[in-house]
C-alpha cells in the first residue's frame, strides 16, 4: 500500500496499520535493513518481505528506517528510539508497547 508516497508492504491502512498491530496507536513502518522496504511489523515483513532478516546495525542509526503512518516524516533510528513513543512532529503517539520488539530491527 502506498502511504506518504512510500511503499509499506503489509499495511491495511494509510497510517501503517496491518493485520497484526492494528491499534490506534500502531502507526509506524520500519524500512527493513536486509531489503531496504517498509513493513509495518516484523510477521509483515515475514509474510511479504525478502526472506532474510537482518538487523540495523548500531554504526547506521543516523539512518532515516521508520516512517510515521500519521505525517509521513521519515525518522532516523536515533530520532525514532530517542521519541519516547510520540512523533517529534506530528506528536501522534506510537505504541510503547512495540519496545519490547526492538531487537527483531534494531541491534541494542
């Protein structure tokens, strides 16, 4: 689906929602580091994505990798772990909850 004019494969709505997180609050996409694509979730990218997982590297955190459902700003790594689950410029929340998931994109 193509939201903010970026391609986030797996997403059932335009603020990154898909069938697995699909709260309120479930609005971001994180480009995947293996295949450089968006997907709203990790089981997205398993059912959607290249077939390789791999991680961000901690050196590449300055990176832009996840994209805000609600205004479309693309985040660095940094910006977005940094957030405290609140876009820094939209302010629309992000799930707290998807800290817990860190390390399936993220090497921490």
């Amino acid at each position: 689906m193509l939201i903010h004019n970026k391609d986030v494969k797996g997403a059932i709505d335009s603020e990154t929602r898909c069938k697995h997180y699909h709260e309120p609050n479930d609005r971001i996409a994180i480009k995947f580091y293996c295949c450089n694509e968006y997907f709203p979730c990790i089981a997205c990218h398993h059912e959607h994505g290249c077939g390789i997982q791999k991680v961000w590297p901690r050196e590449k955190f300055d990176m832009k990798a996840v994209l805000c459902g609600s205004c479309g700003t693309e985040l660095t790594i940094k910006e977005y772990l940094e957030s405290k689950s609140i876009c820094p410029i939209c302010l629309k929340f992000f799930n707290p909850g998807c800290s817990i998931h860190y390390h399936y994109y993220f090497a921490m």
